[in-house]
C-alpha cells in the first residue's frame, strides 16, 4: 500500500478478491464454451438430483427472471432439460443433459486443476474456506451479525 493509497477494510477486500477470482474462473471456462452462470448452474445440477428454479436461483446467485433467460438458452443448447417432478406434477425440476454432463467435466477438470495450482501457491485453502463458510453463516444470521432489528 502506498502512502495516499487507503486502507481497505474487509469488505473492499472480499469484493476484490471475488472479482478477480470471477474474472479467473471465466477465463479457465470461456475455453470450455461456458460462463461462470451456466458453470454454476451445471454445478448444482451434476448430483443428478434434479433441482427447482429457486434452488438453483439461490445456487447461481441469479436473480430469478435472469436464471429463467439463462435457463431457455441452456435448454435449446440442449445442456439443461426440465421434467415434472414424479412426486408433485406442479413443480418441474431441472437436470442435466448428455451434453451438459460432459460440459461439466471437462470444465470441472479445468477448474480442480487451476483451484489445486493456486492452492498450491497459497500454501493450501483450507483455512481459507472454512473462515469464508463461517463468515457466510454468521452474516446469513442477521441478529447473529449485529444487525439492527430493522435490518
């Protein structure tokens, strides 16, 4: 940090270290014909489980009207393809396709190759990842963060 450069608190930091770990991550899947959207939306689809809009909304950090253009898209790619649920014919759960499949693995291939390199160079994420998960935690409880009441 130079003199006239100013301090940065947490916040600033984690947003910076969020962009540049974005812009990353996009570069490691634009090689793969996927954005860092569809590759989360192909993440939570991969245990084959099959998913509602909102879960994967939630997942992707999308809000709902952006992952449903996402999720047409996804579709007429033939990546993504929705069905009824057989337990409740009202909610339609969607599921990858042969060929998201395989975009999945290669792209997470890419990515576990990349993220065990930089680990590398971190000297492991461990730490890290557990002190994130329990700031998200802390945060997702608003009485538990400190918030006002109103908030």
């Amino acid at each position: 940090m130079t003199p006239t450069e100013p301090a940065r608190d947490l916040a600033h930091q984690l947003s910076r270290a969020e962009r540049l770990l974005s812009g990353w991550m996009s570069a490691l899947l634009h090689e793969e014909q996927c954005t860092l959207e569809e590759w989360r939306v192909l993440k939570i689809l991969s245990d084959g489980q099959g998913h509602i809009m909102t879960e994967i909304a939630e997942f992707a950090l999308l809000p709902a009207p952006t992952l449903s253009k996402l999720m047409d898209r996804m579709v007429s790619a033939a990546l993504v393809y929705r069905r009824a649920d057989d337990q409740d014919r009202r909610r339609v759960l969607a599921y990858l396709a042969e060929d998201g499949r395989a975009r999945y693995e290669r792209a997470a291939a890419r990515l576990a190759a990349a993220e065990a390199e930089l680990a590398g160079r971190l000297g492991g994420t461990g730490e890290l990842t557990s002190w994130l998960i329990r700031l998200a935690g802390v945060l997702g409880t608003p009485r538990a963060a400190g918030y006002p009441a109103t908030v």
